[in-house]
C-alpha cells in the first residue's frame, strides 16, 4: 500500500522573495507579515524573527522584544494550541529597511540550506508528542534570545537563534534530521549558558576576595 506523497511545499527562498515583494517598500505590522505569509505564517513569522541573530551583524534593541514572540508562539506549540499572538505585539511595526535586512540575510541562508534539506525522518514530527517538543525547543530558544544580556557575551544570540531555526525550518520543510539537529543546538545552548554563568559567578567571587568585601 502506497499512500500519496503530500504536496511539495514552496522552498523558503521563495516564500522569502514573494515576501518582500508584497511588501511594496513599506513598513509592516507583525500581524499584516503574519496575515501576508498565509498558511506558513507563524512559521515563517518564527524564521524571520530569528534570523537577525544567526549573522555576526548587531541590530540593537531586538533580542528582547523578538525572543518573547519567538517564546510566545513556542508555548502555543508545546501546548498544542494554535499559534497566537496578543494584539499589542502584532501591532508592533517593523520598518522596511529592517524588513529588507532581515529578508536579505534569510535568502542567503535559505539558498545554502536548500541544497541539503529535503523532507526525511518523519517520525520525529509525526510520532505523539513530537510536535508539542519541537514547540518546547522553539520557547526554550526564545527565552535565552529574550535574557537581557550584555553584548559582551559571545554567541549568547546565536546559539539559541539557531536551534529556533532549525527546529522552525525542520518542521516548515519536514526534515526530521534538521529538527533534531535544532534540539542538539538547544541542549548545547543550554550548557553553554550555565557555563558561561558559572564563568562569571566565578570571577565575581575573585573579585569579591581580591577587595576583602
């Protein structure tokens, strides 16, 4: 018995170019992009908010506001809701030239991503509970974008900007190797940040015992 093979979806890049067209120029709404993105929306939405992170570039002011959406629809996943947003944060405006920058830095890594992935190892989307894990990942990297850490802090961005899109991708693309690769990346941002706090309980005992407080 061969049951039929499910619609191919539209590659990323795709989705990305027909985005920025639709845009027109000018500044959107979190909600309009969400509304715009269709079918793919909060997937995408997810993609997008991630993707500022994943590049050695700093936009300032961003990791807070996005991690907590990114957290946000996280939750609704692990919970087996459908993805939802409160009004106030889908009114949030994003500039075109940001929009424009975020879209430029995805193509890129979109058209290096295509060449590998490809829908494979289903059961880790499929099985019971698989999906409401990969929600768990996606508001476990959110949360870490979200922590207001200085910019002293190496990769404290990246790391978890990169298990929310593979894990996003994963489930977008139906590569079930890329989801696990997102949860791998999770674990390892999980370890470096308890690492990187203990670094630093560390050197703030030296200092305090270097001072005599």
């Amino acid at each position: 018995m061969n049951p039929a093979s499910p619609e191919t979806p539209p590659r990323l890049s795709t989705d990305l170019r027909e985005l920025l067209r639709e845009a027109a120029g000018r500044s959107m709404t979190l909600g309009e992009l969400e509304a715009m993105l269709k079918g793919r929306g909060f997937g995408m939405l997810l993609l997008l908010l991630a993707l500022p992170f994943t590049f050695p570039i700093a936009i300032p002011g961003l990791s807070v506001p996005f991690g907590l959406v990114i957290m946000l629809i996280g939750l609704r996943l692990a919970a087996g809701r459908k993805p939802w947003l409160p009004a106030f944060i889908l009114r949030r405006e994003i500039q075109y030239a940001l929009l424009e920058k975020i879209v430029g830095l995805g193509l890129t890594l979109a058209v290096k991503m295509e060449k590998v992935v490809k829908p494979r190892m289903h059961f880790l989307q499929r099985w019971p509970g698989m999906v409401n894990l990969i929600g768990l990942g996606i508001a476990s990297g959110g949360l870490l974008l979200s922590l207001p850490l200085p910019p002293l802090i190496p990769f404290s961005n990246t790391i978890p900007a990169f298990a929310v899109l593979f894990l996003t991708a994963g489930m977008i693309e139906r590569d079930g190797l890329l989801v696990l690769l997102g949860h791998c990346v999770n674990v390892a941002a999980w370890i470096y940040f308890s690492v990187m706090l203990a670094a630093a309980g560390h050197g703030l005992s030296r200092l305090w015992q270097h001072f005599g407080w």
